[in-house]
C-alpha cells in the first residue's frame, strides 16, 4: 500500500501545482503540506462503501486548501481527474473554495471561512450516536484558523458532551497569509490547551511520512469511543516537497509563475498521468 | 370580523414550543439545539421527553448552528433556538456558509425577535434579523401573527427540506387564527375582503390590522387585509391580486422599513403594478428599554399608525 501512495504524493503535488499555476491563483503551501495526510486518510484510513448506511465523513475546515482535497478526491474516483482542469474557472464545480452547493461528490458542507468545521463534524458525530452508526467523523483544521473563536465553542462542548467519535486533526504548519503564527497571533501550547478543554492528544511529528501519519490516525482509532473527542497536533511543512515553497508562509496563497511551476514539477515525476 | 375573536391572549414562543413537542412526539428525526435559553424558548418539554435528540449547547451561538449543519448532514431535522438577535446577526456567516450556502435541512427559531423583547432593551431586540435572513440565497423567511399559527408553522417546516428562519416573539398576544388551519409556507391568508386599501402585515402587527380595519370601517374606509406570515418566498399573487383591486397598499411590521417586508413588497408592486405604498415599521431605528405595548405605541408599531398610513396613502392614489 505504502508503494502505491508513494506514487500517488507526487502526482498530487503536479496537480496542486498545476490547478494553481493555470488559473494564477489558489493556496499551494498548505495543500502541499497535507499531501501525505490526505491521501493516507482516502487510500487507507476513512472506510466508505457505496452500499452502507456507515460511512466515515470527512471535513475540511481549512477550505482554502482545496487543490489537495480536490486532487485527493480526483484520483480516489469521487469524481474524473480531468474536472480537475476547471479549479476556479467559471461554471466549475471547483470552486476556489470547497462546496456542495454544486453537488461535486465528496464534498458535504461548504467551507472556506474559517473555524466552523469542527462545529459541523461534531454535529455529524451527534446524528452518528443517534442512528447507533459506529462509524467516525475525521475533520482537518489549520493551526491559524484556530485564532477563530469558534472552535473553543466547539472543542469546549464536544468533551462536555464526550463527542468521541470525532478525530479532529490539526495542521499545525506555524504558518499563515501574514507570517508566522507565532508573529501574527501566538497560539501557544496547543497540547496543554487541549488537553485542558478536556481532550485525548496524539502528536504526530512528522506528518509528511506516510508511515507516521497512518500509525498516528490507526492509533487515534483506536483511541475513539473511549469518551474523549480526539486531537492529532500533525506538523508539516508548508510547501512541502518543493525546496522554494518550503518553510515559509510566502506560497500560503500564491501561485507558481511559468519557470516555478517548471522547476517544482521536475521535483515531483509525473507518475500516475497528469490531467 | 366575527371570524377574528381573541381566545385568549398568549405568547408565540409557546406555541412554538407545543409545536415543538408534538415534533418530538410524532418525528424521531427532529433534534432540537439551545444555546441557554430553554425556558425562553419554550424547549423545556422536548428536552424533558427527548434527552438523546436535546442538545444544550451552552451560551456559544455559532457552534449551536454549526452542529445543526452537522447534525442536518448526518440526516437529522435540527431546530436551533434562542433570541432572534442571537439567531441571526451574531451567526450571520456561520448561517451563511455552513447553512444557507450548503442548503442544510436546518429551522433556525428565534424567539423575542423585534421591540417587544422589551425591558432588555436594544442590546437583545432585533430589528433587522428579517432583512439579513432574506438576503440569503434559498432561506425561506417566515415570521408568524399568533400562537396557534406559531404552532402550526413550526410542524409544517419539519415537512419541507431546506433551511428555514422562523421568527416569533416574547410577549403575550391575540390569539385569534384557527387552531386547525394548516400552515401553508409560502402562502398569504386574506383575512377580510376589502376595495379601498390593502394592508399587509406580519407577525404582531397582524392583529394591529385588524384592528386598525375595524375603525376604518367606521370611517367608510373599506380594507383588506393580507396576513404574510412567509416573508420570503413571498406570495406575490395575493398582493398583486389585492392591489390591482384596491390600488394601494399600507404594509406593517415589527421590524426596520429598510430590509423588511414592506420593501419586498414594494419591490414587487415597482416592477408589476406600481402604486402608492406606505410603510408601518421602525425608521431605521434601534429600539430600548420599555414595557412592549408601550414601546409599540412609542415606535409606531401599532393599529393608529396603521390607520393613519392607510389614510394617507388612500389620498396618495
């Protein structure tokens, strides 16, 4: 399996890369950095079957990176890959923001402004534990989107009420439009906060190995129905796997120029066919 | 007016609140939110009988109407309550985008909404909550005149899939609709026939205009009257039909003329029978403390002021 996904993160870098580069806008550094949870999470982890009634449910917080959930979801058959060229273009259901308004499959909820997934995922986990549905709810929010006041809201309520059958991942980059989130607005000790709103935390160090984000989220399954909502604190590096957009907020939301995209695609082969 | 008698002055939150439990009773997919407001809302019962499908959300609005997106995604019916304020301007964007935007099967209730909050003043009254809410894309805006059709719009909303902003208040008043009259979303109910004036009205004012329209009659002033009680969609057929008779029309509302009904309504009559209209409603004004008959009487919201609109806008054709 690990073979198959390790094929399958350039090619989601090339399309990042070249959905951002064709319409010269979208946020490449976070969908870069998430490359290797999401396709973990599709390939491997959400369990989801045409026929049943329980499904994992997946929510993007963060709705900005929309090129990785968008590619993810490509090449995991929800939709055909080359629908990926209308990203941002009119009469798309691409749009720059992820939305079922226009009924693109995969997608449940609109998002984009930030801190309200977590709030639906729980919601979803509720309907869960009333239709005795085993399955969880996984939810990926960024780490400056956690300035936003909601989420406490959310995090508060969802260890009052034992919601534990929500995986909440946080991509904890240290990087947002303005800079660091140190700069901007410190977020401080992310552990010590969840753990104090009463919530069970896994750290993940490195969450662009394929092999560590797997044994993190299989762990955190693990972890599940034990009355405590979970939180995976997963660093990445914004940008990552191409060497002039890592570790810097600069590519957060800007798009490759011709020669850019040239040098970046050369770092990632194309290995399953681009679009 | 025979057909219009008070049977007893009560509040429309309470009858949101037995249309509430009767849901609770007859619906194993309604669930309903509360973001610390239960007795206000009304919600005690369903909370008492339906512990598994009440959620207390504590005083945190906007994840309140985001586990309602959640909950309608899981498939769920969630009816979010509490202050109309706190419905809808404080959540604007959270309604917006995970409710509106995502077209969630989710009833916003929203009790105390307008000036007859009262005592509590401008902080808590709302004024606006009808514009915000129409300005969205695919939210049907109802705003109901009494218990009984408090009531019965609040089952009716749990058969139609879409998300719903329903809007009833605080105080007790005339109870006068039929308990057994089904409500129909979207559709206008014209109270009293009438050729000289049309009066639109919804919510509280409903009652007002039936008043105003007796002493009108005692003038020589023949009124109709149309209860709105769907703002949005609107029931353009009932007032088009009334006006092209009446050729004016006087519109009144607990709420801002700006954004209101009234500028739906004047909307429609610019583009297909433009004719004199006159606005009963706040003028672009915050409310403030005071008890509610007297702060209806202080901002206009009341059957004199409808009576003198209808007046003027009668010299006005």
């Amino acid at each position: 399996m690990d073979g198959d996904l390790n094929n399958l993160v350039p090619q989601v870098r090339r399309d990042i890369l070249r959905m951002v580069h064709t319409v010269n806008s979208g946020h490449p550094g976070g969908s870069l950095g998430c490359v290797e949870f999401f396709v973990t999470l599709y390939k491997r982890v959400l369990k989801v079957d045409d026929n049943s009634d329980s499904n994992d449910m997946f929510i993007l917080s963060n709705g900005h990176i929309s090129p990785v959930y968008y590619s993810t979801l490509a090449r995991s058959g929800y939709f055909k890959v080359e629908e990926l060229d209308s990203f941002r273009k009119i009469d798309s259901r691409l749009q720059g923001h992820p939305t079922n308004h226009d009924n693109l499959p995969g997608i449940n909820i609109s998002s984009g402004s930030l801190g309200q997934g977590v709030s639906v995922g729980l919601g979803i986990a509720l309907s869960k534990k009333l239709n005795n549905d085993d399955s969880l709810v996984y939810v990926l929010t960024g780490d400056g989107e956690l300035q936003e006041g909601q989420n406490w809201e959310a995090f508060m309520f969802a260890a009052a009420k034992k919601v534990d059958n929500i995986i909440v991942t946080v991509d904890y980059n240290g990087q947002q439009i303005d800079g660091s989130t140190k700069d901007v607005l410190d977020i401080g000790d992310l552990k010590s906060k969840f753990e104090s709103f009463g919530w069970k935390v896994l750290e993940l160090e490195n969450g662009n190995s394929l092999n560590e984000v797997y044994s993190k989220l299989s762990l955190a399954k693990e972890n599940s129905k034990k009355g405590k909502p979970i939180v995976i604190l997963m660093k990445t590096v914004m940008g990552n796997g191409v060497d002039f957009m890592m570790h810097t907020h600069e590519w957060h939301g800007k798009a490759p120029n011709d020669e850019q995209l040239n040098i970046a695609l050369n770092q990632n082969p194309e290995t399953l066919g681009d679009y | 007016m025979e057909k219009f008698i008070n049977q007893g002055d009560k509040d429309t939150r309470s009858g949101f609140g037995e249309g509430l439990t009767e849901l609770g009773r007859s619906n194993d997919n309604v669930v309903a939110l509360c973001a610390d407001l239960t007795g206000s809302l009304k919600m005690n019962v369903f909370a008492e009988e339906n512990p598994e499908r009440f959620f207390q959300t504590g005083i945190a609005e906007a994840n309140m109407i985001g586990l309602a997106a959640g909950l309608a995604t899981g498939g769920k019916i969630p009816f979010t309550g509490t202050f109309a304020n706190f419905s809808t301007g404080r959540v604007y964007d959270q309604i917006r985008q995970s409710v509106a935007y995502s077209n969630k099967n989710v009833k916003i209730c929203a009790s105390h909404a307008g000036i007859t909050l009262g005592e509590d003043g401008a902080t808590h009254q709302i004024l606006e909550d009808i514009g915000l809410m129409k300005m969205l894309p695919g939210m049907t805006v109802i705003n109901t005149c009494d218990f009984n059709q408090t009531k019965s719009a609040t089952i009716e909303i749990s058969n139609f899939d879409g998300p719903v902003y329903l809007r009833f208040g605080r105080p007790k008043v005339a109870n006068f609709t039929s308990s057994s009259e089904k409500f129909k979303i979207g559709k206008g109910l014209k109270l009293k026939d009438g050729n000289d004036v049309t009066i639109v009205a919804t919510g509280h004012l409903v009652w007002e205009a039936i008043k105003a329209s007796e002493k009108l009659a005692e003038n020589g002033i023949n009124a109709e009257i149309i209860n709105i009680h769907t703002i949005k969609p609107l029931d353009e057929d009932i007032i088009l039909q009334s006006v092209s008779k009446t050729g004016c029309l006087v519109s009144a509302e607990e709420h801002n003329i700006y954004g209101g009904l009234g500028e739906s309504i004047s909307r429609l009559l610019v583009t297909k029978l433009p004719s004199p209209q006159e606005f009963v409603g706040t003028k672009d004004t915050f409310g403030e403390s005071g008890p509610p008959s007297e702060l209806m009487n202080k901002y206009g919201l009341n059957s004199s002021s409808i009576y003198n609109s209808a007046v003027d806008v009668l010299k006005r054709k």
